[in-house]
C-alpha cells in the first residue's frame, strides 16, 4: 500500500491546462496548419501537385491545400521549387464546414461555435459513441488518449460511451470500408435525435490514404451529416480536443489565427489569439 | 526426406532473382514446407498466391530456418484445386483461407475453409465458394456450406460480440461457443477493416505506397515503413546511410515503448487497477512525444524513407531524447513493478489465457505472444537487418504462455529498449541520412523482415520486367496471431475474454489490409 502511494506520489500531476493558459507549444517539427505563398509560384507550375499521394493541392484560387485530403507528409515543400509551401505549429486545425478545409492558411477560421439549440443540449454533457470503419488504430489511439490524465476528456463532460444508445453523437475514423458501411450506419441510426456526428482524421473526411480504393466510400460525405472536421494524419490529440471545445461553444475564439507574411518565409510565425475558457452556457 | 534443398536461400531484404526461385511439383513443395517446419524449428512466414495465366495460380512458400536465419523460397503451380497444404502444414492454415479467398482456388479437405476478409475473388469467374459472380458479399456472413464452429446441446449458448464494441477500438466479429461462463471454442471473422491495400501497391512504387505503407496498420507505421523502405533499398541496390539506420531502430523501439507502455496501461484497466492504468497511458505519451521530436508526427509518419529518413537528430535532439527516455524509463518501470507486487492483480493474470509452446508452434503464432510461451525467436537477432546488425539487443522470453507473461514480456522488452535508447541514441554514426534509390532490379522477388513491437512484419515484393510491382504481400504479426486468441479462451470463463484479447492486442486492419 505505502509504495502504491509512493508511485503516485513521483508519478506527480500531469493534466495539461488547455484551454486555459499560454497555447501549449508542439514540437518544432510538428505539422500543422498549412501556409502556401501562392505569390511566389511560377504559373503552370504543378510540382507539388505531382508528388501529392492524395491529390489534396488545389489550383482554383490561388494556390490551396485541402486539408481534409492532406496526409501533412510535406512531401509537397520538398518538392516545390520556390519554397512557397509551409506547414506551421498551428494545431487548431478544426473546421464546421468541409470548404473551409480547403486554405493556403492566410484566412483560416477557427472552428465556430453550433447554434445555441444544440449548445444547450451538448454544451456541458456530450456523450459519443466511436466507429471506426476502416481507420489504421493512429486516428482512434489519439482519441483514446484524450480519456488519459493527460487530456482528461471528463473535465468537459465530455465521455466515449459503450452503447449508441446513450450517445449524442458519434465520431468517425476511417475511410468507411464497403464492410463496415452498413454497421457505421446502423450504429447512428441507433442514436436518439437529434445527434451530432464529428469526422476524425483524413480518411473519415476524404478516404485519406485509402481514397479511390474500390474498397472504401471515401469517407463520411454522403452517407452521414458530419458537423465537426478534424483533420489530419491523424489528428494531434489537442486538434481534436481544441476542435470539440470550441464547436460546443467552450472556447471563445477571437477570430482566426493570422500569419505574418511580412519576412521572406515566416509561416511559422503565429498571433496566438486569447482563448480563455467561457464559462458554460446556462440556457 | 532431404527435398528441403528444392528452395532457394536468401536472407532479409537480399532479393534473388524469380527466375533462381525453384517451381516444383506440388508434392516436393509440400514435403519440403513440411520438412523445413519440422526439422529445423522453422517458420512459415508467408504463403501466397500470383496469378499465371486463366487456370493457374503459382504458390509461393516463404519459410525461416530458425537455426540459421537463412531465409527459403520456392513454388509450385495449382489449378483450380489442390489438397490442402494445411493438413501436413498446420501452420498454412489462414494463408490457405487467403489464397482460396484472393483467387478461387480451393484447397481441398482444407479443416476450415471460409473466407478471411469477405471480397470477390481477384480471378473473374472463379470463387472458392462458388458465390454468384457479381453477388454482394457481406462481412462475416458465411458463404453456403460453411457456419460458424458450432456446439450443440441444451444448455450451449453462443455469444456474439462486434463489429462494432464497446470501447473506442477496430471492428472484427468474435464468437463464442459457452456453457454458462465457460467457452468451449472462440471463432474470430474479419474484414471489416479491409481497404484494398495490397492490390493498390501493384504498379507501384509510387507516391501512395509509403503512406499506404505507414497506414495499413497504424500503431505498426515504422515497422512497416522500414520493413519497405529496406526492401526496396535491396532491389534498388542501395544501402542506407548508417546514421539513417540507427535513426530507423531507433524509432522502431520508440514505437514498441509506446504500444507496450499503452498494453501494460490497458492490461491493468482491465482488472480494475487503475493507477498502473493512469501512469502508462500518460507515459506511452511520453514515448509518442518523442518520436514526435524526432519527426513531428507521434506514430513516426514521414520518418522512414526510401532511402534512409526525413528527418535527422543534431547533438541536442539526441541529448533531449535520451533525457525523455530515461525519464519515462523510470516512471513505466515505477507503474509496471506496481504490477507485480499487487496480488489482487497478479491473481488475475497468472495462469489466465494460456497457450503451450508447442500450439505456438503448431499454429505459427509469433513475436511477442511466441515469446511469452518460451518461443525464443526475435528479427533483430535472428535475421537482422540495417543497425542490428550492429547494435543487439537481448531478446527476452517468459515460459508460462499466460496473460502475465504476455505483459511480463512487455515489461522486460520496455526495459531492453530503453537500455538501448539511453546508449545508442547520443551516439549515432556520423554522416547523410538519406541516399537516392536506383531503378529496382527487373524480375526479382524480396522478403523483408522487422521485428516490430507486435512481431515479425513481413514484406515480400516481386518486381516485373519494368522494374515495378508485381505482386506485393505484407504479413503484419497479427495475421499470424489471431488464433494464439482463439485458442488462449478455450476453456476460460467469458469474463476473461477483454484481459486475454488485450494481452495479445492484435491489429485488425493490420490483418485486414
Ligand atoms: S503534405 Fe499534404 S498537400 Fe503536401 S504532399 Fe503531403 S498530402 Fe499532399
Ligand atoms: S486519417 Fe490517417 S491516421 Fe487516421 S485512420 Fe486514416 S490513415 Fe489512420
């Protein structure tokens, strides 16, 4: 007993404080919000496009990324001959609709709050039942650590729950394989209304790494109402965390993160913008 | 009885040419596979079939010799049936269920003849089962003249658990044959998670396979990105930098401390004991958050390339990871020895779900579930390939094939891998890390073997006169080891089943592809 105490004792208090205090700093290397200087490329130039393994590079206005294809392998940077290609540390990456996943990062808008009708029904309770249905165990690992102490999910009252039955919503992983179509859909069908669906990672959004595979469906589009987008290869747990807080309304967002262009490359520079925690609605 | 020449012999990532491969009648084959198996300690690390031509279907046998590491290949051609290798090969028996479901081919008198992952068959016309061409084919729904194993008597029941369970996890179908709380037999389906990816690879290399690569089982990215990446670096004839090589092993114990960690976290869940559960879920963070420093993703995506790595480690890196693993070392072995003092958990464990070496055996059950039955094998040291060659690391093995010696194995992996991390990551070899890769050798075929954190990942590719893929087949551990499962719950209660499935913690759509 002594030493089970002594354990927990070393073992010391380890929740993170997002979404109060400073944003948490991901390392160097991480890959977030994409910043594309379509200024700098050459017309008629494709190279990125040619080495894209999703084809998530997006030539109509300007030069884009659609992040919910994109796998953030950054092949494309290497690729690209004027460096015009950046992805930064930003991980609020989440986003309401599917268009506004398509962005060279200059004007990209946090994830906004759902209607004050649902805010009151999953503002401070949400229940969700997780299907993955073709996802390769990364998207649904790093939503299994948002349970861990480390996130602590339940602070929310937020909770992945056994049964459909006692879920408001369900969270999707995975390209939706032929084989698992009809379980995915017979499982939010078992979902009281009304109820939320919340796609994670690439493949649930697009099909991801698996897109056009016969195989698969290519994700959730037009076979569930998907409210909340997270993408991502997979998603870093707090892009998932940041992405359901500020879609129930928990986070205050001032706006977008904005990207100073003023140096020869500086997308890694970010205005963090305040984010302090709202207090829970009171209908 | 000495047909066991009849192969070729190759070793980890060396291609031969598939013209040296020897094609032989289907009797030798099947008494060479059998004798090899027996005589020396060898496993069958894949089976599979290509295509030659409307009628014909050539199978390739992939074996181990345990003694030597050497590796053997050899064929025979089978038309639209053959008897079953299974019946003098046991462990043959899922890649038979493969083969029959990929190419209409049915092995005779094989003892358990169903699908696997529930697609059409790839040769048009022509079904083991003989399903209506065109027809929907739907998961774990048996084709007529197959069921599910079945016991009958008045007080059988049968429970049946998935696609989709309770907790956030993939989907596979599992049944079970119970009297009261005790299971007679569990039958495991599959196919839920199938994406097609081994036939996208045909064709390739191109720009999908490495994300292919490190996707089709995502807890396992770096083991089968290397496990790629080092075969196609032999068919392209180039060896990685070694600083790229240490980089790779690196990550590749980073991803087994993370799994590990998070399997001792879940095993303790499992049981009700909830600080081990708190800590190593925590601490398996810790190990993705370092691999994330090394390359910015926490499963390691976009670090293994063809070619060597995406990313290097400067001197503060490498002195920052040793920091992180020694710390993390000394918590998870703080949460793990909680473990072992705590009777109410130990009670639990031992003596739970055990399988006897010589089912291990039998069945071809491998890596970390092998090990803990006293099976004493392990790639790094058996077949090694790109830093181990240099760089050992002990192999470690528990005897008593139960649920505590599968997390006892863990544990004693997690301390040999962090041993390893603390030594060798300040000192990497000095130079590049990343070599361009050449035209791939034209007709050739390739076995790729990786010790990763579930057991031995297995590539095998074949290359065709442009020098792109033919035929590619990827044997993840699991394939292997969902039967070491089914055969841990005989003669268990139930209740036991979440502790023992978590004690082996197999991938789905690692089997799946
Ligand atoms: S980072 Fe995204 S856009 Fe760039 S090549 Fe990779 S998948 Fe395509
Ligand atoms: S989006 Fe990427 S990480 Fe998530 S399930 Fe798909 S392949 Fe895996």
């Amino acid at each position: 007993m002594l030493s089970v105490i002594r354990e927990r004792w070393r073992q010391g208090h380890r929740t993170i404080a997002y979404p109060a205090g400073d944003l948490p700093v991901l390392p160097d290397r991480y890959r977030g919000l994409p910043c594309v200087d379509g200024a700098k490329c050459p017309s008629e130039c494709r190279a990125c496009a040619d080495v894209c393994p999703t084809d998530a590079l997006r030539f109509d206005a300007g030069v884009r990324i659609d992040m919910g294809r994109c796998l953030f392998c950054t092949d494309c940077t290497s690729a690209c001959p004027e460096g015009a290609i950046a992805f930064t540390r930003e991980f609020r990456t989440a986003a309401r609709t599917r268009d506004a996943l398509v962005t060279d990062g200059a004007a990209f808008p946090l994830a906004r709050a759902v209607d004050a009708k649902s805010r009151r029904l999953f503002g401070r309770s949400l229940q969700l039942r997780q299907v993955s249905a073709g996802g390769c165990n990364a998207c649904e690992a790093d939503i299994n650590v948002l349970a861990t102490p480390v996130f602590d999910l339940g602070r929310f009252g937020i909770k992945v729950v056994a049964s459909p039955r006692h879920a408001d919503g369900i969270i999707v992983t995975g390209p939706v394989t032929a084989n698992m179509r009809l379980a995915l859909e017979k499982t939010y069908a078992a979902i009281p209304d009304p109820k939320c669906v919340i796609a994670v990672g690439a493949c649930a959004i697009s099909g991801g790494p698996f897109a056009g595979h016969d195989e698969q469906h290519g994700g959730c589009e037009g076979i569930l109402p998907v409210d909340l987008h997270i993408p991502g290869c997979p998603p870093h747990p707090l892009t998932i965390l940041d992405g359901i807080l500020r879609w129930l309304g928990r986070i205050e967002s001032s706006g977008a993160p904005t990207i100073d262009r003023d140096s020869n490359h500086s997308c890694g520079t970010l205005s963090t913008d305040t984010h302090a925690i709202s207090t829970p609605y009171r209908p | 009885m000495t047909v066991i020449t009849d192969c070729v012999k190759t070793f980890n990532s060396k291609p031969v040419r598939q013209a040296d491969v020897p094609v032989v009648r289907f009797d030798d084959f099947r008494d060479a596979l059998a004798s090899t198996l027996a005589s020396r300690d060898g496993e069958l690390l894949a089976l599979f079939g290509v295509p030659r031509g409307p009628q014909t279907v050539r199978v390739y046998g992939v074996t181990l010799e345990g003694m030597t590491g050497a590796i053997g290949l050899m064929a025979t051609d089978v038309g639209e049936r053959y008897p079953a290798l299974t019946r003098d090969v046991s462990q043959a028996h899922w890649f038979e269920r493969e083969i029959a479901e990929q190419w209409g081919v049915v092995p005779e008198n094989h003892p358990w003849l169903k699908p696997i992952r529930f697609h059409r068959s790839y040769s048009s016309g022509r079904d083991a089962w003989n399903r209506v061409v065109g027809g929907a084919i739907l998961p774990c729904v048996m084709p007529e003249g197959t069921d599910y194993f079945k016991i009958r008597g008045d007080e059988i029941h049968e429970v049946a658990v998935g696609p989709v369970h309770a907790g956030v996890i993939e989907p596979g179908h599992f049944r079970f044959q119970c009297h009261g709380e005790h299971v007679f037999t569990l039958e495991i389906e599959f196919g839920y998670q199938h994406r097609g990816i081994e036939r996208r690879l045909i064709g390739g290399p191109d720009k999908r396979t490495l994300p292919l690569m490190e996707t089709l089982a995502g807890d396992t990215s770096i083991g089968h990105a290397t496990a790629y990446c080092q075969l196609i670096e032999g068919l392209g004839r180039v060896v990685a930098p070694l600083r790229a090589q240490a980089i790779r092993a690196a990550a590749l114990e980073l991803e087994r401390l993370a799994n590990h960690t998070g399997d001792l976290g879940a095993l303790a869940g499992d049981v009700g004991y909830l600080p081990t559960l708190s800590y190593c879920g925590r601490i398996r963070g810790d190990f993705l958050n370092a691999t994330a420093l090394v390359c910015g993703n926490r499963f390691g995506r976009g670090l293994v390339r063809p070619g060597g790595v995406g990313f290097d480690i400067d001197e503060p890196m490498a002195a920052e990871l040793r920091g992180r693993v020694e710390a993390a070392h000394r918590d998870v072995t703080g949460a793990a020895n909680l473990l072992w003092s705590t009777s109410s958990v130990m009670a639990r464990f031992e003596g739970t779900g055990t399988v006897p070496l010589a089912t291990i055996r039998a069945l071809g059950v491998t890596g970390t579930a092998g090990r803990a039955s006293g099976h004493d094998r392990d790639a790094r040291r058996d077949t090694p390939s790109g830093y181990h060659r240099y760089a050992q690391i002990p192999v470690s093995t528990w005897h008593t094939g139960d649920v505590f010696a599968r997390a006892y194995v863990r544990h004693l992996e997690i301390q040999r891998s962090c041993e390893y991390l603390i030594e060798n990551a300040p000192q990497l070899p000095a130079g590049d890390v990343r070599r361009d890769i050449g035209p791939l050798m034209v007709d050739a075929i390739g076995v790729s073997l990786i010790e990763g954190w579930r057991g031995p990942v297995c590539h095998v590719a074949m290359t065709g006169a442009e020098g792109t893929f033919s035929h590619y087949k990827v044997v993840d551990p699991s394939f292997r080891n969902w039967i070491g499962l089914a055969m841990a719950l005989r003669d268990q209660p139930i209740s036991d089943f979440p502790l023992c499935n978590k004690s082996f913690n197999l991938s789905y759509c690692g089997h799946d592809l």
